[in-house]
C-alpha cells in the first residue's frame, strides 16, 4: 500500500573524523581519451596556513591535461592563497600557504585545488597522496591527526 505521506530520514555520513586531504570525486568512470576534474579537499582543517601536497598518478593511465588550479576555499575565508606547483612524471608537487587571514589560517571544509586528467589506456587507476603531504598551522607545526584517504580515485572505462 502506497502512502501519501511515506516516512522520512534525513542523516550525514562523515566517513573521516579529524582534519584530513581527500581527492573528491572518490571514483571517477571515463572512457579512454575522456578528461575529467578531481578536487583536492581539505577537510574539517582549524587555522591551516601551509599545505604541501604531493599527488601520486600512474603516468601510463593517465595524463595531466593541463596546470593544477587555485580552489577558492582560502579567498572565502578573505585570505590569499599563495599557489606553486611542479610537475614531475607520476607526481604534482603542490604548495599552497595563506596570506592576510584573520585570524592568521583558514579553517573548515573546502577544495584547496583542482587537477585535470586524461584517461590514456582502459585500466584502473589511482591517484592518491605522497609521503611528503603535511598539513601546517599558523606556527609552522603539523596539524596532529591528519588523515591522508589513500587510493582516492579509481579510474576505469564504464564496462568494468
């Protein structure tokens, strides 16, 4: 029997507790020579000042399709974000630092950059973060208990 007014719940799913870097979408489906974008996201972070990300990537499966972008989350929060990145084959070195906040960081929930791939052969696929990536606070120290989601994103051609 249908009901005119069916019973409703509302919840959220937090799958990561503390500050942590994921890679939004978590799995990506393209066809080979499909671009797509990625997010690099800082999450639940308090008074962030520094960020070096390296990203892992399979060079064989894919291919940078163009410079790594400046996210907005920094300029929401009226700070300037200073943006540098190099490549590398199978890896993007990316350092972000926050100028003008007040107070001194940025804080909460946001993508701190966006990177662009092109699939190049039907296979799976990850992009995920270095040994290198910190997290740094206004006095230059690690942010404790930061998370670092491995194996963010699997790419594969839509029939597997």
């Amino acid at each position: 029997v249908e009901s005119s007014a069916p019973d409703r719940r509302t919840f959220t799913v937090d799958a990561v507790n503390g500050p942590a870097l994921m890679i939004r979408p978590r799995q990506t489906r393209a066809s080979v020579g499909d671009t797509f974008e990625v997010d690099v996201m800082a999450e639940e972070v308090e008074g962030l000042m520094l960020a070096h990300v390296m990203i892992e990537y399979d060079v064989s499966a894919l291919r940078l399709s163009g410079p790594p972008q400046e996210a907005s989350f920094v300029s929401q929060q009226g700070g300037v974000a200073i943006f540098l990145y190099r490549e590398a084959d199978g890896s993007i070195d990316i350092s972000i630092g926050v100028a003008t906040a007040d107070p001194p960081g940025v804080s909460g929930s946001g993508a701190i950059a966006t990177l662009g791939f092109q699939l190049l052969r039907q296979a799976r696929s990850a992009i995920s973060f270095g040994a290198a990536t910190e997290l740094r606070d206004a006095s230059n120290l690690p942010i404790a208990s930061t998370t670092f989601v491995p194996g963010s994103v699997s790419v594969a051609s839509p029939n597997q």
